[in-house]
C-alpha cells in the first residue's frame, strides 16, 4: 500500500464513509474481504440500488457477483478505487450528492450518467464500463418540447 493508499483508508475511516460502505455491506449480507490498496470487497450485493455491477462506498467496493461466479475485471477495480479516492477527496458522504447531480446534469445534457459526469470521467469512462454518449442540443430539444406542448 502506498502512502497516498494508506492516506485514502485513513481519511476514508475518519469522514466514516468507509463504516457506512461496510454498514451497508453488513445490512445486506455481502461477504465483505480485505482486497488491495486498504479496500475492501464486499460480493453478494442485492440491493435494488444503483443499477451497477458494483459501486464503492469509502473504501468499501460493493460488487452483485460472489467470488464463485467472477471476478472484478482489473479495469473495473482502478475505477472504483478512483470512487474511494474521491469520497476521500469530497469529506466522505458529501460525495453522493454531488455525485448525483453531476449523474442529473449528465443526464440532461447526453441522456447518459455517466458521459459528462465528472466524477465518472475522473474515474475513467471506459474502465468503468461506459461508452461515452454524445452531447445533446439541449436549446432545440427545449424548443422542440415547447412547440409540443402549445395548444394547437
Ligand atoms: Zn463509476
């Protein structure tokens, strides 16, 4: 572990959102193993939300799959690390928040979470599983929806 790796674990305990990821963990029955970089992997997530084959909390990677029916693709590691990086960077649980209005405004602007959130391009796009998705002309789609909705 690096000293920036052990400087993540450290913030992440102390702004608690790695005791939350692991709350959340325990709360659904993951089974919860020391991996690299002071993460954790939690397998076995069933929760309805997020839509995602995995997603971190602090430095707790929360992954659907058991370890008997896959593993973590490398790429998809070192993009969920790069999420605990930032909840270590946004205070912990502060990072949700922003995290979802970044998701909103790139929903707005591509149709897509992912495409112009910034903590997903931060994270990495292509590691993470995302294909990028083109910005969308938002002035037309706005005077297209209101041209639909005056009387005729
Ligand atoms: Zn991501």
């Amino acid at each position: 572990m690096t000293s920036a790796h052990r400087m993540r674990w450290l913030l992440n305990w102390m702004n608690l959102s790695t005791a939350a990821g692991l709350l959340l963990a325990k709360g659904k029955q993951c089974d919860v193993r020391p991996g690299p970089d002071g993460l954790f992997l939690a397998f076995g997530y069933t929760g309805a939300l997020p839509v995602a084959g995995a997603f971190t909390v602090g430095n707790v990677i929360l992954c659907r799959f058991v370890p008997d029916q896959g593993q973590l693709r490398p790429a998809l590691l070192a993009h969920e690390a790069r999420h605990s990086t930032q909840y270590a960077a946004c205070l912990g649980l502060p990072f949700l928040p922003l995290y979802f209005g970044a998701a909103a405004f790139s929903l707005l602007r591509t149709g897509d979470h992912a495409s112009l959130n910034i903590f997903e391009r931060r994270a990495g796009l292509a590691d993470g599983g995302y294909v990028e998705h083109p910005v969308r002309p938002l002035a037309a789609r706005l005077k297209a929806a209101l041209i639909r909705r005056e009387p005729s």
